[in-house]
C-alpha cells in the first residue's frame, strides 16, 4: 500500500471530497430505508438541503 507522505505534494480536491462524502450519506440512507426508494423529502434530509438554504439566506 502506497499513502503519500505528511506534507508532500498530495493535492485535496475539497469540493470532490465533499461529494463523495454525500453519496455516502445518500448510500447509508438507502441502505436503511425500509421502502425501495428514498422520498425526495429524505433525500433533502440527507443532503441538509433546508438547513443550506437558511445559511445562505442567512436566517
């Protein structure tokens, strides 16, 4: 196993790693769901899209 050494020339892509921190959340909710889709009412859950919005709008 080869993992880049502290502080070398690894570059983090921030805005990747935040997606693919998401699918996860979107794959562990699947997978608990009882019914065979997530409603899209769970997936904005999931996703915190209400709690993104008041951020943005600041309220």
């Amino acid at each position: 196993m080869h993992v880049a050494p502290v502080g070398g020339t690894a570059v983090q892509d921030h805005v990747a790693l935040a997606e693919i921190e998401l699918c996860g959340e979107l794959i562990i909710a699947a997978s608990a769901a009882h019914e065979d889709r997530l409603s899209l009412g769970r997936i904005d859950e999931v996703l915190k899209v209400a709690q993104e919005r008041e951020d943005a709008s600041g309220e």
